[in-house]
C-alpha cells in the first residue's frame, strides 16, 4: 500500500491541535500536534523515532546494551524498557501501557490483518491514536519525511529522507551493471549454529539483493527460516553474514558445515550490531547503513571506498554520534 503524505493542521487555536497522516493501512490518524511522548510499538519503531525524535521517546522496547551506550544520545542511554506490544515475545499490557503515558502509539514494520486489528483492539481499549507505518526498505524515505511532518520535525525529516535516497540510488547505481555471474551467493546466518535466516524478500534480507548479491535462501518472504546443514550445503553460498558472534568465531570449527564455500574461503563476516544491527535487529533505518557495509563486503572493488567516511556520517546525522577513531574500528572489525 503507498503511503502517502497527508499531514494538516485540524483544530482551532482554543482546542488541542492535531494533525492528520493517512497511514499504511489507508486509515486517516489524528495525531497530537507537535507529540512529545510517544510509545513506540516493536524495535523497528523504537529505532525510527529515535532518529527523527529522540526527546520524544518514553523508553525503549529493550534496554540499550553495554557496547550501545556511548552510540546513542546521552540523553537516552539510560530511558526504561518498556516491552513491546507487538510481534514475537510480546511484553507489555495495557496497563504498563498506559502507565508510560503516552500520546499516542507508533508502529513500523510489515503491514498485515494481524497488525492492523491489533492496533484497532488497543485504540479501542485506550484512546490513543495508533499509526502505522510500512517498514518496506524502499519506503524508507518516504517514511522519514511524512512522519517527520506529522511529528512536527519536518526539517530533519526531509534532511534524513534526502540522505536515505542518496544511499539507496548509489546501490543501485553500483549494482546496476553486475551480471548474474558477478552477484555472489550470501547467506544469512542467525543464531550460534547458524541455521536460522531470512528468505529472500523478508524485510530480515532484502538488502542482500539491493547490496548486488544473491540470497540463497528460499522460503515464506514474512518469516524467519529454520535451516538444515544439508539445505545449507545444497545452497553453497560463497558468502555467509552472520548476526551472532559466537558462529563468526567457529563457523569454520563445525564438521556439519565443513566444505560451504563461504566457510572455506574465509568468507564468514560478523554483522556489527552497535547501537543497533546492520542488517536488521531490528529492520528499521538502520538497514541503511547496512547496506552500504554489505555493499563493500560483496563488491570491495566498486564500493569498498570511502566505507569508514559514510561510516562517520551516518552515525552523526542519524544518530547524533561523532565517532571516535576505536569506536570506528570496533565497528568495522579493523
């Protein structure tokens, strides 16, 4: 469904201004005018407001960890962790729900019946104003920029849109002249045993092909995949990303993985994960930078240039993060 930008001014100076989006699910939301205490719904949401309106935030669905800390705004390191209302592992009620006070609730991610009656049940049951948002990558600007109208930091929604654009059509660029023969075979790899990953489409992946790769992985575009070794084995990739630390390590220590090409030839990459993860961890803006990373480790003699540079900015704009020289090491691995 296209989302579309229609923010306007509703009420009359002497009554609680509000301001309209039409949402992905096609509904028009009455927002709060200006809203400054929202509840993001599932990580996804938590890292887009974060990066259009931190002073916004009530709390995070998950405590920032230890090596995210000095990534984020001081000012919302140590915000409490509120649970997440929606997806897998569901932690917050209602109660806790409205105990955070909120002006209204933000969710970003797959748009779906599930999704959209959840949030009709809970507008019902509270009151508050429910928006959600299509977390599709390539609507990714187009997000930036209406949500920033709606929230009233239309500036750096525009500025942040810009820049999320630009990344977006240099991948392309890059990738538009690679034949099937020059996009590698990748593989994500979730977990310690590496055998849980996201088919091709997933909001999870679908960097990889924007990043002129190959995902070899085959199933439900929506969901997670349990993977065999064999299966593992019969989709030979020759690039493996992983997300957890402990398979980057022994990857190449596991007999039931002993002969992927990926493996052998030394080519098992560890995803960074700080303040969030480049790939998804949640699927959200952040995948933004993850492409540009995957992009380098995929095609280092087209776009492994000027990596560390657009490292540095997209933490500062994003994020409001100068880097230092060893925070920019741990993060590439250097």
């Amino acid at each position: 469904m296209t989302l579309v930008a229609a923010v306007m001014a509703l009420a009359p100076p002497t009554a609680m201004a509000e301001v309209v989006v039409r949402d992905a699910a096609d509904r028009e939301i009455a927002l709060p005018d200006h809203a400054s205490r929202i509840y993001a719904a599932g990580p996804p949401a938590d890292v887009l407001l974060y990066t259009l309106k931190p002073e916004a935030m009530l709390g995070w669905v998950r405590a920032i960890p230890p090596n995210g800390r000095d990534l984020v705004l001081p000012a919302t390191r140590d915000l409490p962790a509120l649970g997440r209302l929606t997806g897998k592992g569901d932690t917050l009620n209602l109660e806790g729900l409205l105990a955070a006070q909120p002006q209204m609730i933000l969710d970003y991610g797959n748009i779906s019946p599930t999704y959209l009656d959840l949030s009709q049940r809970v507008t019902e049951q509270t009151g508050l104003p429910y928006l959600l948002l299509d977390g599709s990558f390539a609507k990714t600007p187009q997000t930036l920029r209406i949500l920033g109208a709606a929230l009233g930091v239309a500036e750096r929604g525009e500025t942040l849109g810009a820049q999320a654009e630009k990344i977006i059509a240099d991948a392309e660029a890059m990738t538009a002249a690679l034949g099937p023969d020059q996009r590698p075979k990748v593989y994500l790899a979730r977990g310690p045993k590496g055998l849980e990953s996201a088919a091709k489409g997933s909001i999870h992946s679908e960097i990889i092909e924007r990043a002129g790769g190959i995902n070899v992985a085959e199933g439900d575009s929506k969901s997670l995949l349990t993977v065999s070794p064999e299966q593992l084995h019969a989709w030979a990739p020759e690039i493996i990303i992983t997300l957890d630390a402990d398979f980057a390590r022994n990857a190449d220590l596991m007999p039931e993985l002993a002969g992927i090409p990926a493996i052998e030839n030394g080519r098992v990459y560890l995803a960074p994960q700080a303040p969030f993860g480049f790939i998804d961890a949640p699927p959200s803006v952040n995948r933004l930078l993850g492409l540009r990373w995957l992009s380098a480790k995929f095609h280092p003699d087209l776009a492994g240039e000027g990596l560390e540079a657009d490292l540095r900015d997209f933490y500062r704009l994003f994020y409001q993060i100068e880097l230092s020289d060893d925070q920019v090491k741990v993060l590439l691995g250097a």
